[in-house]
C-alpha cells in the first residue's frame, strides 16, 4: 500500500507545502541575487519596506495552493 494514502489530507499539504516553499524561496533569492548584481539588489526588489509582505503573502499562498494539489493527487488520484 502506498505510504500516502495512510496519512492525512492536511499533513501530507503540510510536508509538501513547506517543502516546496524553501525550494522556491531560495530560488527566487538567489536568481534575483544573480539578476539584480547582488545582495543589495535582491533586498530592494523583495525584502524592501514596501515590498517584503508582498513576497511573503505570494510564497505562502503558492506554496499552499502547491501543497494542497499535490496531496490531492498523491492521496486520492494515483494509484
């Protein structure tokens, strides 16, 4: 049987959620720490003072939307 279908809904958004979110988090640093020519770049375009809660609301809310798809389908479509 498979591991996923023995946890819960909401755990299983939970794991794949937070997982995702570090990923994408350090991703979207480090290219825009690439992009921008540095740290002081990547700080004004994410971690500003206008612009910090913008970041983090987009984050969690993909990461939620990321979590809850994928334990949808781990949990009630693949077999």
């Amino acid at each position: 049987m498979d591991a996923y279908k023995n946890q819960s809904f909401l755990k299983l958004t939970i794991r794949f959620g937070f997982m995702f979110l570090v990923v994408v988090t350090i991703l979207k640093i480090v290219i825009s720490t690439v992009k921008n020519g540095g740290i002081s770049g990547m700080t004004d375009e994410y971690f500003g003072v206008n612009t910090w809660q913008q970041f983090v609301k987009i984050q969690l809310v993909i990461s939620a939307i990321y979590g809850a798809f994928m334990a949808g389908y781990y949990k009630f479509i693949k077999k």
